[in-house]
C-alpha cells in the first residue's frame, strides 16, 4: 500500500476507534505517532505495535493546546520526519450539552434539562473539543505537507453533523462544523497537494457512548432501540468495519482524486427515512 513508510499522526488515538485505526495502519507498515489526552492509553498501545514489530510513539497533548501540539511536531519531525497524514479523531460530548428531553412543550418537570437549562460554557467546551480541536492540529501538522506529494488529513465526523440527534445539541452542531470544514480545507489546500476527506461513523458501541446504549445490566436502552430500528441493517457496527474506508481515503494509490468529502458508514442509517 502506498501508506507504507508513511508518518501518520493520530489524535484521539486511545479512544475505541482511532485505536483500531492505529492497530491497521501500522500493520500496513506505517510510523504511527500517537496523541492523545491521557497517556496511559497511548503508551499501552504503543507497546502493543512496536511489540508487534510496527514503529509507534505516544505523546500526551490537548488538541487545544496549539504550542504543546507543536511541540509534539517537533518531536516527530526529529525522530522520523515530517507528517504525511493526519486523522483528527479527538472529540467527544458533555452530558450538560445535551437535553435530557426530545420536545419543548411547556414547562419541564424538575428534573429535565430542556434547551433553556443547557450550560452555555459545556455547549462552548463541545464544540471547542470537536471544531477547533480538529482545526488546530490541523494548523499545526498540515505546514509539513504543503507541496509534498501523498499528504492528506482525515477529519472523524458522526452522523449528528447530517441530522442532528434529538437531545444532543452542542456535539451535532460540532460535527456539522466540523464537515463544513472538511470542505474548506480541501478546497483551500487543493493546490499544495494536501487532500482533505472525513468519516463519518454510524453509531458504534464505544466507550464513549456505552452509557447511552446500554443500561447497568447490559440491555439495549429506550435509546437503543430507537437506532436500531433506523439502522436497515438492524445492529451498530464494529470498530474494524470502519478500517476499510480508512484505508481508503488516506491511500493516495487508492483515493488519490478524492477530496472534500465525508464517507458515511452507518449500516444504512443516513439513507433511511423512517418509512
């Protein structure tokens, strides 16, 4: 694969997804610099692939901290170069974000959250961890692709950026933000080389949203139930069913006419109308 040798820097690489994405890419012989927020995640995981025999380097970092992000640069350039791929999977949500309610209608009982109790600093915080924390790695590690060949950045959306989900408000605003950006960073970098391209997951169990899924016993949630029953292929997906779009768009061999896009994989979700 024309990734093979290349420099790959992953934030959010100890969450359930970017971690299956690490586990590929350095399989496919790629050097893999691994960020994340907490450490113990990424170091794990770093000695899980240089003991598979793959080239892996963790780095602690806040994809909102640009001077600590380009110090991070600068410890990749130093060690193997500069990067030639960068997948912005940082991001996440907030319980104070969300409604506990789907409709507004009148007054909500105590203990609701409708849209006028929402936390304005926790809906700033979301969209600070998914918009600019995709925009500022993005700033900082892009500089070293510019007029190179075989550059892209991979940005991880949701299917909230496409219709927002009930009670999640500040997430699916980010996410949409988030492919609006998509689009413009691919069009601004189409000269220079660099490809710009997201992903945008259906609903998978992760650690993340276990919570929302699934209740103390293990069983399918109110919730659940109603994305199973828009999902046509009536289950959630499987962290490795992500791997081959992933592959995919980050491989110039493969996709190397193919920018400004987010690819769906959603088991039908986007597609289906509800009747």
């Amino acid at each position: 694969m024309a990734i093979s040798g290349k420099i790959v820097v992953i934030t959010g690489a100890g969450g359930v997804l970017c971690r299956e994405f690490a586990r590929a890419l350095a399989a496919d012989g790629a050097k893999v610099a691994l960020l994340n927020r907490s450490f113990d995640k990424v170091e794990l995981l770093a000695n899980e692939l240089v003991g598979q025999g793959a080239e892996a380097l963790p780095f602690q970092v806040d994809v909102l901290d640009k001077e600590g992000l380009s110090k991070v640069r600068a410890s990749i350039r130093e060690a193997w170069g500069p990067c030639d791929i960068l997948i912005n999977g940082a991001g996440g949500n907030m319980s104070k974000a969300n409604t506990s309610i789907e409709y507004h209608e009148g007054e909500p009982a105590t203990d609701e959250t409708s849209f006028f109790d929402l936390e304005d600093n926790q809906i700033e915080a979301v969209f600070n961890v998914n918009f600019m924390g995709t925009l500022l790695p993005t700033k900082v590690f892009a500089q070293d692709m510019a007029g190179r060949d075989d550059c892209c950045v991979l940005n991880i959306s949701s299917m909230a950026a496409y219709h927002p989900m009930t009670k999640v408000l500040g997430y699916a605003a980010a996410k949409a933000a988030v492919n609006n950006l998509t689009e413009w960073l691919a069009v601004h970098f189409s000269k220079v080389g660099i490809r710009v391209n997201g992903l945008a997951p259906g609903f998978f169990a992760t650690a993340q949203n276990r919570s929302l899924l699934f209740d103390n016993e293990g069983n399918l949630t109110s919730r659940s139930h109603k994305i199973i029953a828009g999902t046509p292929m009536g289950r959630f997906g499987e962290p490795k069913e992500l791997v081959g779009t992933v592959r995919y768009l980050v491989d110039s061999a493969q996709s190397g006419f193919v920018t400004g896009i987010t690819v769906p994989v959603d088991g039908g979700f986007l597609a289906y109308s509800g009747v």
